[in-house]
C-alpha cells in the first residue's frame, strides 16, 4: 500500500468546546469543514496516521521523529484536563522512515526529545478523527529549521517507508496559515498576511506543489506562517503522484488563517517530481548568476572555491585574474582599501556570512580573499561549508563605505544605511536593505543584539553606505 490521503488542517484550541466554551462558534465554517475531513479519513480505514506538526520537539538541523511505543496527552495548559489522548505509535513504521533517513545520511532520527506529552498540534486533529476513526496507529514527526528542500525530501523517505510496511496511511499535515491578518488580532496585521493565506489556499487548492518552494524564507517570517513546512513535507509524500485536491475552508475571524484542504492521491505522474524540477531549476539560475558575475564577486567565489576545495588560500591575484593595470577593475581591487562583506546563501538562505568594518588587509581584492574563506570555514553560526555545496552556493559582496557617526536613529535609513550599534570595545554591525528587516527599529536591534549590548546599556550609532555586489 501507500498513503491513500492527505489533508492539510489548523490546530487553533478554541476549535475545541471545552476550551472555546461557546467562542469556537466564530470558527463554525472551519468546524464543519474539519468535520468533513475526519470523516473523509474515516471512511479510508487507515493503519496509520502521519501527523506532523510545528508544536512537537523541534531541532534547527535535525527532523525530531517521536520516539517509543505510545504517548498521552491532554489540554490541561488550555483548563480542560479532561479532553486527553493516549495514542498507540506505529513503531515499525518510524523504525522505517529513520532507517531510510540515516541510510543517505538524512538528519532525522529518535534522538533528542524534550517533552513525551502530546502537542496541541497533534492532538487537534485526533480529536475530530476519533470521532469517525478509532483503529489506528499514528507517527509523529517535528519540523526543524532546515530548508523546505529538506522537509520536501523527508516526506519522500515517509512515502516508501509507508510502502514498504505495506501499510494504509494518511498523512495530516497540521499548521496554521499567517497570524497576521488583522490588526485585532493576537499579533497585529502585516501586510504579508492575508498575502501568504491568498497564496498558500491557491497552490494547496490546486495541488501545484512545486510552487510552495517560491515562498521566500523571509515573506514566510513576516507573515508569521505556522504550518508551511508541514505542507511541504505532506507534498514530498506525494511525489510522482498525481492528486485530486479539494479546499474545504479558508477563514480569517480571530487574525490567524485557518485552511483545510483534502488530497486525494492519483496515478504516477512523471510531471510531479517537484523536488527534482525545483533543483534543476536552480541550477540554471546559479549557472546564469555565475556568467554574469562582476569581478568582486568572482574574486571572493574563486578564492571561497580553491580553499574548500583544495585546501589552498591562493593569492589575490589568483582570485581576480590577469586584469589590466589600467583598467577600473584593478584599480578598484587593487588600489583602494575598504572594509568588506562576503554572504552565501544555499536555498534562499544564509549560509555564512563574515566581513570587516575596517580594512585589515592593504586592497580589497585581498579582504575579499580573506572575508570569503571566512565566512565559508569561521561564521560561529554555520558548520564550514563542504565541497559537495559549492555548486549550489549562491554570492554578494558589500564594499563599505567609511562609517560616520549619528546622534538620532531619525538619521537611518534600513535600504540606504547600515548602522554600527557601540558600547565600548563591543559592536554590532547590519547591512543595508536586508530581506525581513524593514524598520530602522528592528536595524538598531538587531545590531545591538549582535554586539552583545544589552537594551538599556548607552550606545552609539554610526551608519554607513555599501555598495553592493551580486
């Protein structure tokens, strides 16, 4: 067998009358349409449900799956203790997908768990199920901070696990859509909001899977999504399959989306392979961007290669190329000395990044040479990056421009400047015109935090201009 079902479903506590105690009626369209989809669930008769849920034990690299023979759990943090679970897991089924994982050295795995007890993420739709379904199993699985490539290909290890055990499953991928719907709402409005929920209700209602790697890891953050990584990682269980898709509902009372699609799988489809699509895609673009790179991002991708790949720091000259002495390419390399950045990103996000604010080294060409290897092998926040990721690196350089100070944040501007936050010997340095950095408020700090100066600590402010290199 496979998985003979999907349905993507919210998780909101107030769905549940003894917690809503009269407010879940604002929500009776979302109630009938969950209603609808239990019930299309029973009627599959499955062996297991597949949940996965943004609320269980998360990791930034690593796909917790939870671990054992069974779990409880109940709504006691939300008064009503009295609505519990104690859910049977499907050991062979996880043993399964963890063995296929660590087989192609795939970070997901038992390990880890912080908290045995049942997420409200989880226990939401098990409680509409069990009101048509009660002879199952269930898998529980975490999302993680890794790329929505990764989510996509842990639910292509979850498909043939579930084919191997031969068994009847359906997946439910539990989250909610923006929380940023309305300025009444628990978390205000942002305009990405009711973007994302437009969206996201018009590919999953469509089934066009392959367009839910277009949401930018930022336009994500910004309208506060819950479950877009749980869509995905249903999609990757789809793959190759056709799917008849169905949205049942779509409201936005209380300021957060709520979306219940159903996904009924169909025949092999050799147009459906997303992932693959999405990779040879990519790969076209980095070779497009590589063609037309300038010559200061060349020199800091040349240098970032030859280290990680050969293990040698090569010269400045190695990096740039034979260029004419005449030329405004060497003299701008060569004979100007600038603090500088080097980012890298893999997937539509950040990989490393290092720079100096201040040059250390005596032309930019050589500060590129040094700021590229460092922020491939020595930003804290990264593993060096391997030779197997080079081909899908993506490159920008920032030239600074000499710092100046400022006495008001009124003087900022986030696309124009980037600002140095300082407390003495301790600094905290952001760019210009960063994706999801959209006030000078959040500029100021994140700078700050950066530099480790606490909120009510003096500071001053310097702002600089760059120029930036793609």
């Amino acid at each position: 067998m496979s998985i003979i079902g999907g349905f993507m479903v919210p998780h909101p506590p107030l769905i549940i009358p003894d917690i809503g105690r009269g407010e879940e009626k604002k929500i009776q369209k979302t109630i009938n349409a969950y209603d609808e989809a239990a019930d299309r669930i029973g009627s599959l008769k499955p062996d297991t449900i597949i949940i996965s849920s943004p609320h269980t034990t998360m990791y930034s690299d690593y796909f917790h799956i939870s671990p054992g023979e069974s779990a409880k759990g109940d709504f006691g943090g939300y008064r009503a203790p009295q609505v519990s679970f104690n859910e049977t897991y499907d050991r062979e089924l996880a043993d399964t997908i963890v063995h296929l994982a660590e087989t192609e050295g795939f970070p997901a795995g038992f390990m880890g768990e912080r908290d045995k007890t049942l997420d409200h993420g989880t226990m939401i739709p098990l409680y509409f199920v069990r009101k048509y379904w009660n002879d199952f199993k269930i898998v529980r699985i975490g999302l993680s901070g890794l790329p929505l490539t990764d989510h996509y290909r842990l639910g292509t290890f979850i498909r043939r696990a579930v084919e191997q055990t031969g068994r009847r499953a359906v997946y439910i991928a539990s989250g909610d859509l923006s929380h940023k719907l309305k300025n009444s709402g628990p978390y205000g409005y942002a305009p990405e909001g009711p973007d994302y929920d437009e969206r996201i209700m018009e590919v999953m209602g469509s089934g066009d899977f392959g367009r839910l790697f277009d949401f930018s890891e930022a336009f994500c953050d910004r309208a506060a999504e819950c479950g877009h990584k749980s869509f995905v990682m249903m999609a990757g269980a789809f793959d190759g399959r056709g799917v008849i898709s169905e949205v049942l509902s779509h409201e936005d009372v209380t300021g957060v989306g709520y979306g219940i699609c159903c996904f009924e799988p169909t025949e092999p489809d050799e147009n459906r392979y997303f992932l693959e699509q999405y990779y040879e895609r990519r790969d076209k673009e980095i070779e497009q961007m590589r063609a037309s790179e300038d010559i200061f991002v060349k020199t800091a991708r040349t240098a970032l290669e030859a280290h990680i790949r050969d293990g040698r720091t090569i010269t400045p000259e190695e990096a740039t190329g034979k260029l004419d002495p005449d030329s405004e390419e060497y003299r701008e390399l060569y004979e100007r000395a600038a603090g500088a950045f080097v980012s890298i990103h893999k997937d539509g996000r950040l990989r490393g990044c290092i720079g100096t604010i201040s040059p250390l080294e005596n032309c930019i060409a050589a500060e590129l040479v040094r700021n590229a290897i460092s922020a491939a092998t020595s930003d804290p926040r990264f593993d060096p990056i391997m030779p197997e990721e080079l081909a899908n690196l993506e490159y920008s350089v920032d030239i600074l421009g000499t710092p100046e100070p400022i006495s008001s944040p009124e003087e900022l501007d986030v696309k124009r400047y980037g600002v140095i936050v300082s407390k003495g010997f301790r600094r905290g340095l952001l760019l210009p015109d960063l994706d999801g950095v959209d006030t000078v408020e959040d500029q100021i700090e994140i700078a700050r935090k950066k530099g480790g100066i606490g909120e009510h600590e003096k500071y001053k402010l310097e702002r600089f201009e760059v120029i930036r290199h793609h």
